[in-house]
C-alpha cells in the first residue's frame, strides 16, 4: 500500500491540519487509499493519527488507537474537544468517476451519574446533548483521500457542534451557531417542511448555512479593513436587520438577543424598570478586565478618572440614557459619566481620550473617528444630569421605572435627544447612529 503521509496544510476552524495518518495495526500495513467498504472492516487495532498547527503557532501530534475507525477517530477528537465525543459515518460515496463525498456526524457523550437506587442516569436527555454534522467532498481527480476526509469533516462537524477547546474553535462561533440554527428554522418555516425534520438532515443544513456565515463574515472583514473610510464602512451593507423587525418596523429597542453587538435598550421605555433592562443584557464574555482598564475606571483606583463607576452602576448608567455596548455608545456613556462632574480638568479630559484610543487594549478602545460620541456625552453630561451623578449609588435606581430613574438622575429627554440628533450627524452610517432616536 503507499504511504499514509499527506503533504497538505488545510483549516478547520482555528487548527492548521499538516498531516494525517491512518493504519492498522494488526497487518502490519497502512492505507492511504482506502475505500468505503474498509469502513466495515474492523481491525483488532486501528490507529489514526494527526499533526496540527495551533493559532498560537505551536505543533501538535495527537494519535488514538481502537478497534475501528469511529472509535479511533472519536479518540482523536477527544483530545481537541471539551467532551468525549462518538463519531459515526452517514452518508459516504467513493464511486469511480465521482469526487470522494463524506458526511460524518459527532455528538457529545452524556455524563452519566449514579440514581439513588443505583441505576446509572444520564444528566440530560439526547436532545440536550451537542450534535454537529461535517462534510467534506474531494476535487474530482481526487477520489482516494478517505482517511483525510474523514478526519476534516469530523473536526468541522465537532467545530459546528461546538465542541472544540478554545484553543481550537473559531472565536465568533458560538455566535454563528447560534445565528445557523435560526437561519434553518427560518427556511423550515417559510418553505412550509414538516415540523419533524431528520435530525441529521438539519444538522447537515445547519453546518451548510455555518460554513457560509463565517464566509460571509470573512469577506466582510477584508472589505472593511481595506475600506480608506472607517467612519462609514457600514454604508458598503445593508443594516436593515439590525434596525428593523421581520414585519419590517423600526426597533426603538432590541433587548431579546444573546448578541451583545445588537443589544440595544432604547429611551422609548419609560414603564419598564432599570432592573428588567438590565437583566436582559447579555453576559459579557468571562475574560479578565486589563490592568490599564482597571487603574483608569475603577472608582477604588487612586488615578482614576472623573466619572469612574462600578460595573453595576455602569450597566445602570447605559439603561437610564438607553445605550447598547458597542464602542461608540461606550464612549457618549463615558463622556456622560465624566460631564457630570463639577471639576473635570482640560488636562485630565483630554489625557482620557488618549488613553482611550492608545492605550486601552481591544475591545476596550474608543478609535478616534468614533471619540465625537465622547465629546457630545461629555457635553450632555454637563448640561443635564445631577452633578458628580457618577459618585451617587445608582444601583438605588434598578427597582425604578425608567421615568422615575431619570428623574432622579436629573437627565431631561428633551436634552439627551438634542445630543442624538446632534451624534447622528457627526457620525453617520454607523449601527449606534443609526438605532438612536
């Protein structure tokens, strides 16, 4: 048999693969150019193994011996994933003519715990668990990579599940995953599919729509960085899905998503408790604040800067003037909370904004196109708003509604909505202009 050793480098997710292997041990022999029916023979000792190239730039061989391909394989994996995985193959064609087709399906194994009774239960039901779906399909001239397509659509099916360690997965995934499984219950809906569609066969779907999201989201990227006009990149898309429901109405707010880029609570609100919005905030993502962060907005640092509050009363202080979380909107909150003070130096106001846009590490830093939001918060800040508003306990106001809070708080609407208009035509095209009223 040739040698099992593949010159190529292809990636899944956030992992370089640079070589394959795969053989049995038992004959002593190794393939490379298997066919579909090998995958019903069993050796008593099948052994795969591959080399990555992590993100972080290091190598890695990993390898996992079983009795055949699906444990071998689901041995390998486990390695890269969170949790013990099964592997099994759903659909395969190797036909003479046809480019090698490969669908491999992964799906977590339950943890299992002891019942009183001393039956062993699982935790969750199978539905609960995580399930993903991988394809991979040969060039035409190429119908002998069995072993290597297997191994990609196995690590493209653990990536759709979400399966993979964070050394290994894609950042934004979990976002897209989420944003693929309604997308397809999107399509299963308008074209009218009955309700029970095979699971594989949405999982399939699933991985498909995964696939073009991230190329998509690639594409946009390179268009955005190569864009000489940063201000009004977004003008190149169609933000329309942000601003507007299905029906196609405005949004004043948009605070049932898990996206903390779409959240937005809107002033449009007055009824609706500081507490009910706040609630709805999505979690940020469970990473350390930076130091520089820490020294310059934390209220118990000794260099802090006028305006600094804890992160309860931060969240407060985006609810009570309607902001989301993105960078522009950050940046009129910050503005606000320093404006309100009743001794804000020149000095120390424009050492923050360099600060901002120098010095703070990503995603914490305001770039200069979008620092007019900090000038127009700071202006508003010091012409509504109780003063030094920051150094009051405003987690008092989260059982309030928003009128009532805003009262409080001393932030006259009329004002705040002068200050919008105003953001809106000092930086246009952008989300945070664009949603504000």
């Amino acid at each position: 048999m040739p040698d099992a050793e593949q010159s190529f480098s292809m990636m899944v997710a956030s992992i370089e693969i640079l070589q394959v292997e795969c053989f049995e041990n038992a004959k002593g022999q190794v393939h490379a150019q298997a066919t579909a029916e090998d995958l019903s023979n069993t050796g008593s000792n099948f052994s795969v193994s591959l080399k990555i190239r992590k993100k972080t730039g290091g190598e890695m061989e990993l390898s996992s011996e079983a009795s055949s391909r699906e444990a071998g394989l689901a041995g390998l994996l486990a390695q890269l994933c969170i949790r013990p995985v099964t592997v099994s193959f759903t659909e395969i064609e190797n036909r003479s003519e046809k480019p090698l087709k490969i669908i491999v399906a992964v799906r977590e194994v339950s943890q299992a715990e002891k019942s009183s009774d001393g039956e062993i239960a699982s935790k969750r039901t199978t539905k609960d668990l995580r399930a993903g779906v991988g394809r991979y399909v040969s060039a035409p001239d190429r119908s002998d990579d069995l072993h290597l397509g297997l191994v990609i659509a196995s690590l493209r099916a653990a990536s759709h599940a979400g399966l993979l360690k964070a050394d290994y997965r894609a950042n934004n995934q979990k976002t897209f995953r989420a944003w693929s499984k309604e997308l397809c219950r999107d399509v299963i809906e308008a074209l009218e599919l009955p309700e029970e569609v095979n699971e594989l066969e949405r999982l399939e779907a699933e991985g498909i729509i995964l696939e073009q999201l991230n190329r998509v989201a690639s594409a946009a990227v390179v268009t955005a960085a190569n864009y000489p006009r940063p201000d009004s990149v977004l003008s190149l898309f169609d933000t329309s899905a942000w601003l507007f429901d299905s029906q196609g109405r405005r949004r004043d707010a948009y605070t049932d998503t898990d996206l903390w880029l779409a959240w937005y609570p809107g002033i449009e609100n007055d009824d609706r408790t500081v507490d009910e919005v706040i609630e709805t905030m999505p979690q940020s993502p469970p990473t350390k604040i930076p130091f520089v962060v820490r020294v310059f907005e934390n209220p118990k640092s000794w260099i802090r800067f006028r305006g600094a509050v804890d992160l309860e009363d931060h969240d407060v202080m985006h609810a009570l003037l309607g902001r989301g979380l993105q960078d522009q909107d950050e940046a009129f909150v910050l503005g606000f909370a320093m404006g309100t003070g009743k001794k804000v130096s020149w000095f120390q106001y424009h050492i923050f904004k360099f600060v901002l846009a120098w010095l703070y590490p990503e995603p914490y830093r305001i770039p200069k196109y979008l620092q007019p939001a900090f000038d127009l918060g700071f202006q508003c800040g010091k012409e509504t708003g109780e003063k030094d508003l920051y150094k009051q306990n405003l987690k008092d106001l989260r059982t309030l509604n928003l009128r009532e809070a805003r009262e409080k708080a001393g932030i006259e609407m009329t004002v705040l909505r002068r200050y919008y208009e105003l953001e809106q035509q000092q930086i246009p095209f952008t989300i945070a202009s664009l949603r504000l009223p």
